[in-house]
C-alpha cells in the first residue's frame, strides 16, 4: 500500500446474486488528506461500494482497506475512526435528535457536546424535536451531525447535499473544507458534478459498476461545451448552423427546431444566426456522461442523465 | 463501547413490562377474583366432567380433582394459555434484535458505529431477556395481590408457575431471532415466527387430545408440552423440559447470531 494511500481497493467486486455486477473489479485509492469525489449516476455502484468499505456487504471477489485495515477482519478498529452519512437517513422515530445524537455518541465512548453544539449552530438545526417531525433536509443535517461530531479521521458520505438548501449547501462545503484543512479525509458520493466541483480534489467516475476514470476536478470540469436547442420562428435547414466553430452533432427534430453541441464561444453561432427570427433558445449543460465522453473521446450518449454542472 | 446498546434497550423498553406484565396479570387477578371460595371450584369440575376426556387432556387437565384446588384451576384457566401472549411478546421482541431496524434502514447507522453485529445482538438478546423477566414479575404481583385479596394459595407455586414462562419465552426469542436474522424481511419474519407460536400450541393440544395414537408424537416437537403451563401446578417444575427449551433457545440465539455475522445487511 503507498503510503499516503487511506483507503485502497483492490479488484473489489460485487454480484446480487446471478445479476449483472453491481460492482466489477475496483481498484481505487483515496489518498489521507484529500476530497475525494465518487461521481456517477443513480445505480452506478456508489452507495454499493460504500457498503463495502462499511463492511454491511461482504464483496464477491477482492478486498478494501482502510487505514491499512481489512475492511471485514477490522471492520470495529476502522469504524472508530469513520463518520458515515447514509444516502437516505432512517432512525428512531420516537426519540428527539439530542437522544439520538447521545446514543451513537456513546457507542463511541462519548463526544464532545460543545462540539455537537456548534455543529447544531452551524447547520441552523433543532436538536429538541423527534426524529419523525424532521423534514428531510432537517434529517440530513442531523445525518451530518452524527457523521461529523466525533472528528473522525475519514469521512464517508453518500449524496450528503441532497435535500440540503442552497445556504447549507455552502456551509457544509466550509465543513468539507475544515475537516481537509484539519487533516480529514472525505469520500464522498454524488450525482451532481457542481458539487464534486465545489470541494473535491479528485474525482472518480463510475459507470454501470466500473470505474471509468479518476482525474483532478480541473481537468475534469474544463471540458466546455452546452446542448443548445434553438426554435425559429419560420423554417430552417441543418446547414444552417454545421459548419460553424464549436458546433456539432447538429439535429433537427423539427421543421424549426436545430439542436446542438456547442463548444466554445456563442459568437460564432449568434452571427449564424443572426439573419433568421429566432423564438427561443435554450441552453442545457452537459450531463456526467456527456462530459466524460466527450472528455474521454466518443459521442454523448443520447441518453440522458438526471444530473447537472 | 459495551452495555451502551443493552442499557439503551432497556431503558426504551421497560415501560413494555409494565403494559404487558399488567395486562397479563390484571388477567390472572381477575380469575382468582372470580373463585371466592373451594365450593365453587367443586361446581366447576362437576360441569367439567361432562367434557370427552380427550378434549380435558388437550387443555392438559388429566385428573379433574386438578381443578377443585386453585392452584389447578390457575393452572388450567391462566398458566395454560398465558405462554400464547408471552410468545407474542416474545416474537415483536425477536424482530426488534434485528429484523426491525435493518428493515427501516437503521442498521445501516448503527452498524457504522465501532460495535461488531455480534455484540450488537447479544446486547439486545440480554435487555429482551431482562424485560421477558420483568414482564413475569409484574403479572406474578398481580397474581400475588389475587391471592392475598381473594384466594388463599401457594405463593411458591404461584411464583415457579410465573417463572416457568420464562425458558419457552427464550426459545420463542431465540426463534425469532434467528428468523429476523435470517430472513432479512421483517413481515416475512413476523409471519414464521407467530406460525411457530401457534402452531407450536396447536401440536400441543391436538398431541395431547390423541395421546392414545401416533399424533401424540406432535407433543414432542413442540415448545408448548416442553413449557407445560396446565400440568405446571401438579408436575412442578420439570428441569428437563425447562433445560430443553433453554439449551433449544440458546442453540437459536447462536444460529442466529452466526447467520447475520456471515451475510449482507439490508438488501
């Protein structure tokens, strides 16, 4: 194992039963110190490969280690030393967040409630209600709370800013970047690029359970390009627009409506179009998958993703 | 860190024995309130006799002078069917070791706290034990205030007779338990688990209906003649049966455990 590497896994595989691998043949490591970012879309494998690292699930082939520990022989040893924020929070209806926060607390020998306090401040979050009154933005900034308050040495995070209002969404950037600043390290899971981008140092793409690439976020995110759909008012051919800088894959789905990829500047196309009586223009920014085809060779798949730059 | 599930358990839970104690043992005084005196115990019986002896020996009455004591008729009207509801509760708490929250999504929470999945369960196995005991001492008081109130009886009797609930209860525990952690789906769980309740009175009665033939064989397969709450007040504690169903109970607890050690959580 390198040795600034936290977590490595090897060959880490994973089949639900004779279905095709939820997880296939994983090698990843994420370095002590840095954000990393776990990118793909819903049922890429992410909160799959989480499990794992948790030691919930138990891998068909390979092995994961955290902190040079097995993830399986040394599940408890590393457990003490990780903060984890499910993807969707359940808990115990009945009691308040405070009695929630006590007993995980204690499971763990105890936390700081000064520390536990400040988070509580921070996140703008009521401690006294019952778990089942929380809305789930109020449940995920409780999640946050739990996987935060004992400062644990790595954090594991599926989806932490969904349901999080744009506000929180800031402050728990600031808490992602004091827990780097403070020597964490944080692994975290998305569908959502701007977040990644936001925070994370290097971010690994993950496709139908294979990992298809791991790159810094700037190198990553530079690949500029839009979908852009014009609607004009009277009739127009392709030819219109191919040809001009920037622009492909050029369709037209209607007698009046051009669709685009456009990369680059807008001038170009504007002054191709300048002579016509445009209705609309509607501009999309590229999908996860668009962006790793286009960053990895290919055609964005036409198929798109519910995910967002 | 230890004892911290145990005594969380114990202290969300307690108040169950206090419902469940005093429903079952407002049941038990209500029943000795209704048998002022021996007389009428002797009226009883008399109306008993008319009854097939087959039918007598499936609610475990073998001799009917048992029920002209009230000690017996404790036995045959209380003890005999109270383990039905000691099992339910027995079972709601079996799925709560595990069944319960890995089907909410829970599990997930807890198990990524520093605690294996075994102590995780023994921890709860220990409070659902403590509370199953509590249960029986809060319907013996009840019992003990009948007797002090209405009956004169053997409180000693009555006290091992409560008590005797407690092995059965553990193998209804240990089955569920099991289940829980073996199934993964609580409904699915629920529904083996209260089968083998019933069914385990059901083969219970109707082996001793039969004693003469072979269905009597059914007695023997099931927790209930092990348990043995009619005879209970004639035969004593039988330590072999309650040896049985502890050895039975703990021989579940450890599948159980093994099994959710070995396999994935949640899905």
């Amino acid at each position: 194992m390198a040795n600034n590497a936290l977590i490595q896994m090897e060959n880490l595989t994973k089949v639900y039963g004779d279905a095709t691998p939820a997880l296939d043949s994983l090698n990843l490591t994420v370095n002590r110190g840095e954000i990393f970012g776990y990118l793909g879309p819903n049922g890429a494998g992410k909160t799959t490969t989480i499990r794992l690292l948790l030691d919930l699930i138990r891998p068909t082939q390979g092995r994961a280690s955290i902190f040079g520990l097995d993830v399986k022989a040394d599940s408890v040893e590393i457990r003490k030393r990780i903060g984890f924020l499910p993807g969707e929070l359940n808990l115990w209806d009945r009691l308040t967040a405070r009695e929630i926060v006590n007993y995980l607390g204690n499971l763990r020998g105890g936390v700081d409630n000064a520390y536990v306090k400040q988070l509580a401040e921070r996140l703008s979050f009521d401690m006294s209600k019952r778990m089942r009154t929380y809305s789930t933005g109020n449940k995920r900034k409780l999640g946050l709370i739990l996987a935060l308050m004992h400062k644990p040495d790595l954090l594991i995070l599926d989806e932490p800013s969904s349901g999080l209002d744009p506000l929180m969404q800031q402050t728990f950037n600031q808490l992602m970047l004091e827990a780097k600043a403070n020597g964490q390290t944080v692994f975290l899971s998305s569908h959502v690029l701007n977040e990644v981008q936001a925070i994370c140092d290097r971010v690994g793409i993950l496709r139908a359970g294979k990992l298809q690439a791991v790159e810094t976020v700037e190198r990553l995110t530079h690949v500029d390009f839009r979908r852009v759909t014009i609607t004009f008012r009277d009739k127009v051919a392709p030819s219109l627009v191919s040809g001009v800088t920037g622009v492909t894959s050029v369709s037209a789905d209607n007698t009046n409506v051009l669709s685009m990829q456009l990369q680059g500047d807008f001038d170009p196309l504007l002054k191709a179009i300048n002579s016509t009586y445009v209705q609309d223009i509607h501009i999309e920014e590229p999908t996860l998958e668009d962006i790793f085809l286009t960053f990895y060779g290919g055609q964005p798949a036409n198929h798109r993703e519910k995910a967002t730059v | 860190m230890r004892g911290v599930i145990f005594w969380q358990t114990l202290r969300h839970h307690w108040r169950q024995a206090l419902y469940w104690g005093g429903g079952i043992g407002l049941l038990g005084l209500l029943i000795l309130l209704m048998i002022p005196n021996v007389d009428i115990l002797q009226q009883y019986a008399r109306l008993l006799e008319v009854m097939p002896p087959a039918m007598m020996q499936a609610f475990g009455v073998t001799d009917i002078s048992q029920v002209t004591t009230p000690e017996g008729f404790l036995a045959f009207s209380y003890f005999s069917y109270m383990m039905l509801i000691m099992g339910a509760y027995a079972v709601g708490a079996g799925l709560n070791v595990t069944a319960v929250e890995e089907d909410r999504g829970i599990l997930d929470v807890l198990l990524s706290a520093p605690i294996s999945r075994t102590q995780l369960m023994i921890e709860k196995i220990l409070a659902y034990s403590v509370i199953i005991l509590l249960i029986i001492l809060v319907s013996f008081g009840f019992l003990a205030a009948g007797a002090v109130f209405s009956i004169p009886m053997d409180m000693g009797k009555l006290f091992a007779g409560s008590l005797n609930m407690l092995p059965a209860s553990l193998t209804v525990l240990g089955f569920t338990v099991f289940v829980g952690a073996w199934v993964r789906v609580r409904t699915t769980a629920l529904a083996i688990s209260a089968g083998f309740v019933v069914v385990g009175y059901f083969f219970d009665f109707i082996g001793r209906a039969a004693s003469e033939s072979v269905i009597n064989v059914l007695t023997k397969i099931s927790y209930y003649s092990y348990y043995g709450g009619g005879q209970f007040m004639s035969t004593g504690v039988v330590w072999g049966n309650v040896a049985i169903l502890i050895a039975v109970g703990l021989i579940l607890f450890v599948a159980g455990v093994a099994v959710f050690q070995r396999r994935d959580i949640g899905l």
